[in-house]
C-alpha cells in the first residue's frame, strides 16, 4: 500500500507550507504597525533602542500572542466539530462567549459602581471577570443539559445560555451605556494589548489542552461512526465529553480573556485543514491550531495594516473573512451537489 | 455431537422507550460456533434486542451474561474485546477504509497504545474477507453503500470476538454480495467458532442460520433450528400473515404469495 505513505507526505507538504506561512507572517507582522517608526525589513534585523523597545515589547508578544489564540481556537474548533460532529460547531457552542461579555460587563459596571455587591466582581479585572463568566457559562451549560449524556441537549443548553447571557449583556449595556464603549473593545477583540505574560499563559493554555485533545483523538475517529458503534469500541463516552469539554472551556475562556471574542477563527479553521487535505482527528488536532494561528496572524496583520495609522478590531476581520470563506465554501458545495 | 458452550445469554430481558415496551421478558440462550438470525415484522424490537445484548441499552429488568459473568460486570475494554457490534446505521466519515477497520482494534491497544504487532494482520484479515481490502485508502465518504457496509463489517470482524452483533449487515448489498456475507457469517460461526447472532430482514438469507430467534410484537414467538420455527409456523404467527416457504435442493426459501 502506498496510499499512507502520500498521505504522510501530503501532510508534511502542508504542515512545511503551514510552518512557511507562519513565518512570513510573523515577519511582517514584525515590521507593520501603527508607530511611526520606519517600516522597513532593515529595521527588523538592525533595529535601534526605540525600535527595539516596540519590537520586544510590543509587536513581537503580539504577534507570537496571536498566534497562540489562533491556535487554541483552532483547537478548540476541530474538537468541537469533532465532539458534536456538526460541522458548524465552535468553541463559543457552549455559551463561552457571551459568558465572558457578561462577566467582563459585570466587572466594568463593578469598578465605578457603588454597589457594594459588585465590588469583588472589579477586583477580578477583565480578564479573570472574562474567563470566570466563560467557565460559568459552560458549567451552566453542563447542568441544565443534566451531565453530559446527550450531545443535542448540550447543544441546545449552550444556545439557551448564549441567549440568555445575550440580552442579560444588552440589558447592562441599556442600563450603564457609559460601558458601551469598553465592551465594544471587547465583543470585536483585539490583540493590541497581549504581552509576554498574556503569551506566556496562551502558550500554557494550548499545552495542556493539546494533551486531552490528542489523546481523545482516536475516540472522537469512533465517535463518527456514531455513538453505538464508539461505545461498543469500549469508549466511555461520559469521560471523553467532559474531558473534552472541560480543554475548550479552559481555551475559549483564556483566549476571550487576553483578546475578547474572535469569531470564526475556530470555525473555519477546521474547514481549511479539511478543504486541503484528507485527515483524520489526530491530524486534525494538528493541522487545526496551525492553520487557526496563521489565520489570526494574517487577520491581525490585516486590521493593523489597512487603514493605518490606526487599527480595526480583529474580530471585525476575522468576521469578515471568515463569513466570505463560508459562503464561498457553501457556493462551491452547492456547484458540486 | 457435544453441544457448543453458551456465550451470551439474557434472562426475563425487559426493555422499552420510556413507557413503551418493545420486549417483555425474554430469555434466551446464545451458544458458540452457532450462526443465529433473528427475525421478525418491521418495529418488533430485533435491533433493540440487539443493542440490549450489546449493552448499549438500558434493560428495565432482567439480566444478561457474557462468558458467564454479568454484562455490567465487565470492563468497558474487556467487554469489547468480547463483543463486537455492526449497528444498522453508522455515520458516514471522511476516514480512510482502513482507518475505520483499525478502530475495531482499539479495545485491543487501548485509546494512549500505539499500533499493535498483530493489530496489521487482523485487519487485513477482515477487510480481505469482506472484500474490502481494495478501498483500505479510499475515504469513506467516497465510496457506494454496499463498499462502505463491507468496510463496517470487517471493522466488526478485524475485533476478533467470540460474539459479533450485527443488526441488518446485509444492508446496501447486491445479491452476490449478500450471498458473501452469509457465507462469510457461516465461515465465522463454524470456522472460527464464533457466536454470531444478526438481525436480519431478507427471509431467505436468515434461513441459512443455524438457528433462529423469531420476535413477534413485544414477544417472543421462538428460539430453535429453521425446522423447528418452520414445523411450528413460528414466521406466520410472528408477521401475522401466512409465510411460504419452499424447500429447493435442500435450501430453504420464502415465496411471496403473489397472484400468478
């Protein structure tokens, strides 16, 4: 059989181009930003003690940061599309997302408001109100679908609680629209304010969950044949969903801590991985955070370079393209069928 | 002749969806080395029994046993490696053939094992007797009905178990090949010693069985040899309706009462 052996080539040739791409863009993601200083591939390799300064301090945790949350939602992504075998499934499916807007809503209101209930909730800080109100909203997401036997019912606990948390922030933001501005900042991401130590708990984060995720890999392979067939493999279905369940809640929270919510990167990921090349979830779970992070990468590099000086949100980016990957994706299936 | 060993067996099984009952306590004996087809009207309850033997689904009463010793009692891992299962329905995925047969494996190595010295051999041992072998590279979402089923069935057959569940594994199949699957399930029972029990929904080929278990609505109308069910009219109190069948060169066959 030579088959597996192009197919291990094929996926080398793709995770070196992968790997290519990555570092192209994480040169040019170098040498492009808002400061005035010169933009040229000179400075980059003799750069002055200004430029330094922007250059390790700035640019550079950036870059590699948003590398990292391209990454765990990559991650994130295959895993979920791989858990509730939907392929328009997320990382934010479970209510993760409108979790953190909640909690990083709460804790805005909380650091000028007199309340004295809300106190605690300003001393978290964003990020901690962020990952907090992520982690509770996937718990709240665990219960009301009664454990974790039945994947619909998840999916539909983690649209309620999405909902819920939804109109829960709206109703923060009709009632303090002082806020509005901060939370807008935060529902649209951004990567302007990681540093070493953001990319420093990223780069943690993707380690531990890259380690459940692989070892899952070959159940979530059976579990594509259906739920019967995985179980009667000897596959405990409850250990495999909590265990994969608890790997997103902790990358979801973490990245919509240090960056706010990104939309799609953990969605079209995948999609690129498998619109490239023919995988199973090992491969997947490998491919997946390497394409996220260069997507997030290139998506950064876009929102700081289009209209500069000054920046988009990168989730306006991210929105953007990957909604038009999407529908270009549908058109081309639709021309196939 | 001695009498083969009883593999799988329930006693006063129960089993519904909620309140309704589908079976009400059924007893049954499975022996090694014996092909059993069970059969019945569409909605009787054939693959609930079957998903209750294979313990993916819950009894209300009764107990089953497995190598003499209670179902529940085993190990998720052992008792897969015991009791290999091929569900009416499997989804459809974009793992190689291969791939799909090697997960029959996985109770073998464990889900953190790498691949097994003998793991290579057993599944090409089940992917040549279904025929499948020659898909082993080719995505499962690219190949027909009939190809993807053959693959299911040696995902089945590459675990190596002393029992094999299959509900309907003649589905998708051409004539030829369903011909082959029953051969193949004879092979397994005789050959191999296997204890094979299918549902399985053409007459003609669950009379080829060794023995057969005929399911009426929400009872059980029948355990024994194709003679026994045939003496005793077993098909026609179970489908409610006169069942022919025609003994031709020592094979028996069901004729539909069509008007000439």
């Amino acid at each position: 059989m030579s088959a597996p052996r192009d197919a291990a080539n094929g996926m080398a040739v793709w995770l070196i181009c992968c790997l290519v791409l990555t570092l192209l863009l994480t040169a040019g993601s170098l040498v492009i930003g808002t400061s005035s200083i010169e933009t040229s591939w000179h400075w980059l390799v003799v750069p002055d003690e200004q430029s330094a300064v922007v250059l390790w301090r700035i640019r550079l945790p950036r870059t590699v940061g948003a590398w990292c949350v391209g990454a765990l939602l990559g991650l994130c992504g295959a895993t979920a599309q791989g858990l509730f075998r939907n392929p328009l499934a997320e990382p934010y499916l479970l209510g993760t997302a409108s979790g953190a807007a909640f909690g990083v809503a709460l804790s805005l209101v909380a650091v000028d408001s007199t309340i004295g209930e809300l106190a605690w909730a300003g001393r978290l800080g964003l990020t901690g109100a962020a990952c907090l109100g992520a982690v509770a909203a996937t718990t709240l997401t665990i219960a009301l679908s009664r454990g974790v036997l039945q994947t619909t019912s998840l999916l539909l606990a983690g649209i309620v609680v999405a909902s819920v948390l939804g109109a829960a922030t709206s109703l923060i933001l009709l009632t303090k629209p002082e806020i509005f501005r901060a939370m807008q900042t935060f529902l649209l991401g951004s990567t302007a304010f990681l540093g070493w130590s953001s990319v420093a708990l990223l780069a943690t984060v993707l380690g531990i969950c890259l380690v459940p995720a692989l070892v899952w890999s070959r159940g979530l392979d059976a579990l594509t044949l259906g739920e019967d067939t995985a179980r009667s493999l000897g596959l405990s279905l409850p250990t495999l969903r909590l265990a994969l369940l608890g790997m997103m809640s902790l990358g979801t929270a973490t990245t919509v801590g240090q960056v706010g919510v990104v939309m799609f990167v953990g969605l079209m990921a995948p999609h690129v991985v498998r619109e490239t090349l023919s995988v199973n979830h090992r491969q997947l779970l490998i491919a997946a955070p390497l394409c996220g992070g260069a997507l997030l990468q290139a998506a950064d590099l876009i929102c700081r370079w289009i209209i500069r000086p000054a920046e988009l949100p990168v989730g306006a980016v991210t929105a953007c393209v990957g909604g038009t990957y999407l529908v270009l994706l549908l058109w081309r299936r639709n021309r196939d069928a | 002749m001695v009498e083969a060993r009883t593999v799988l067996s329930c006693h006063d099984l129960t089993v519904g969806y909620g309140k309704r009952l589908v079976l009400d306590r059924v007893s049954l004996n499975f022996a090694a080395a014996t092909w059993h087809a069970v059969v019945g009207p569409n909605g009787c309850g054939k693959s609930t029994l079957l998903r209750a033997l294979a313990g993916l689904h819950h009894a209300s009463a009764g107990s089953i046993s497995l190598c003499d010793r209670p179902l529940s009692a085993w190990p998720r891992r052992a008792r897969a490696r015991r009791l290999a299962w091929l569900a009416q329905h499997a989804g459809v995925t974009d793992l190689t053939g291969a791939e799909v047969v090697r997960l029959g494996r996985l109770a073998h190595g464990g889900w953190l094992a790498g691949r097994q010295t003998d793991d290579d051999a057993a599944i090409r041992r089940a992917m040549m007797a279904t025929g499948s072998w020659d898909w082993a590279e080719r995505r499962l979402s690219s190949v027909s009905g009939g190809e993807r089923q053959r693959i299911y069935l040696a995902r089945a057959l590459a675990v190596e178990a002393p029992v094999l569940l299959l509900d309907e594994p003649t589905t998708h199949l051409d004539p030829p090949h369903q011909e082959d699957v029953v051969r193949l399930l004879r092979e397994q029972a005789h050959g191999c010693e296997v204890c094979v029990v299918s549902a399985i929904h053409d007459l003609s080929l669950a009379l080829a069985a060794d023995r057969l278990i005929v399911v009426g609505r929400r009872a059980l109308i029948g355990h024994g040899t194709v003679r026994e069910a045939l003496a005793g009219g077993w098909l026609s109190a179970a489908f409610e309706t006169p069942i022919d069948v025609v003994d031709y060169k020592g094979t028996h066959l069901w004729r539909p009462a069509l008007d000439p």
